[in-house]
C-alpha cells in the first residue's frame, strides 16, 4: 500500500511540468486565436460561422462569425 502513495508521488512530479497546451504554437494558430471569437476546428465550420483562415500550420480551420 505504501507503494501506491509513492508511486502517485512520482507521477504529480512527472506530469507538473507538462500543465497546459502540449501542442506547439505555430503563428497561425496564435492569430486565430487571439481574434474575438474565434477558435481552431478540424473539419468544416459550423453552419453559422465562417472559415477565415488556418491552425496547427494548415491542418485545421479557423472559425469565426
């Protein structure tokens, strides 16, 4: 049982220094989501919104109203 306590210490240690976006921040990611409303989606937009530009270096689309 002292294991397990031990165990679950090791891995709050591990896994604190990965706290936020573990995706890398490519320039058109950081522009789409610094725009008011907008926000990253893969695949098409949803019907009231409008794909403005690009994510994730191309991957994704950037959707806003």
């Amino acid at each position: 049982m002292k294991i397990l306590y031990l165990l679950f210490a090791v891995f709050l240690l591990l896994f604190q220094a990965t706290s936020g976006s573990a995706d890398p921040l490519f320039a058109d990611t950081t522009a789409c989501r610094s725009a008011q409303g907008s926000f990253c989606r893969a695949g098409a937009c949803p019907p009231t919104f409008a794909a403005t530009g690009t994510c994730h270096g191309g991957l994704m689309n950037c959707c806003s109203k």
